[in-house]
C-alpha cells in the first residue's frame, strides 16, 4: 500500500488546510501561520511542501528554506542550537545545504506496506508547526548572538524583564480597586 496525493489533498481538505497538488512533481504544496517564526520577509508562517517518494512508500513533510545560514556572518552556536532542537523533540529534524545555507525542518518516514492515515499526517504537520514556532526564538538569539538560551530561559527573562521595569516605573502593575 502506498499514499497518493488524491488522498492526501482529502486529508488536507478534512482538515481545512488550503493547499496546491503538483502532480508532475508529486508534491503537495500547503502553509501555516506562525505566532513566533518570522520568515526572511518578516512575514508569520512558512510553506510546507508534502512530497511523496519510491511510489508513494515514502513521505516528506517539508519546511524549505526554514532558515539560511551564513558562516561569514552568522554564529556558529546556531547550528548547535538546531541539533540542541533535534535532541529536545520527537519527529522534527533539520537538515543544512552547506552550498546554498539553506536550513530545512523536516518529518519524513517510510509508509512501505502501511496505509497512511489522516492522523499521521496531522501529526506531522502539527509537529513541524509547532516545534518550528516554539524554538524560533531561541534559535535567533544562538544566529544572531551566540548564546544558546531554551525557550524557558527566554521566558524567565523577559519577566525578570518586565519586572525590573515595573519595580523601576515606582509601579507594581495594574492597581484594582476593591
């Protein structure tokens, strides 16, 4: 058994995810809105390239050109920073082209004589989204000043932040009347 785009654009209808099926190519092409990541436009989502492989015995589900690397001017501990995402969550994976900087994420398993279900394919895309998004933060802070701070660590400081403010304002936050 293997998938087939027919099915999977069913799949994706189900679930109210507009998309484009590229026969010849035998790719599905969709996207999501984002809360966090920021693409290199400065735009809130991705694309999301659904590709079927060996028949349709394999399956992809792509973020292309997630993030572009540069070594010349980009910090290295951004690339540990994608393996530190890698080690942290389940499915999700990054791949890097060292030719063009390209970084993708990506969930891809083998369907062989497996059915592929609508459940499977909301998990990988469900995972893609949200791992892409949660960790996007922390990856710009590692690209842009080396440090690698968790998304947990991110958030304890911007209330420290915000707090720190407040105490300097005179102001404890929002007085309630009683």
């Amino acid at each position: 058994m293997s998938a087939t785009l027919e099915e999977i654009s069913g799949f994706l209808d189900e679930m109210g995810w507009k998309h484009k099926v590229l026969a010849e190519k035998q790719r599905i092409i969709t996207g999501h809105a984002t809360d966090n990541y920021l693409d290199d436009r400065g735009e809130k989502g991705f694309t999301i390239v659904i590709s079927l492989q060996e028949d349709g015995e394999y399956i992809k589900t792509i973020a292309p050109q997630c993030y572009v690397y540069n070594p010349k001017k980009d910090h290295h501990e951004f690339l540990d920073a994608l393996l530190i995402v890698s080690w942290r969550t389940k499915l999700v994976k990054y791949e890097y082209d060292p030719a063009d900087g390209e970084i993708r994420a990506l969930v891809e398993f083998p369907l062989e004589d497996a059915k592929l279900t609508k459940r499977q394919l909301e998990r990988c895309l469900e995972a893609l989204v949200q791992i892409i998004d949660h960790y996007h933060p922390m990856l710009m802070v590692a690209r842009d000043t080396g440090e690698i701070k968790t998304p947990e660590e991110l958030e304890k400081e911007f209330q420290e932040f915000l707090a720190q403010r407040r105490r300097a304002s005179g102001g404890g936050g929002l007085q309630l009347d009683e």
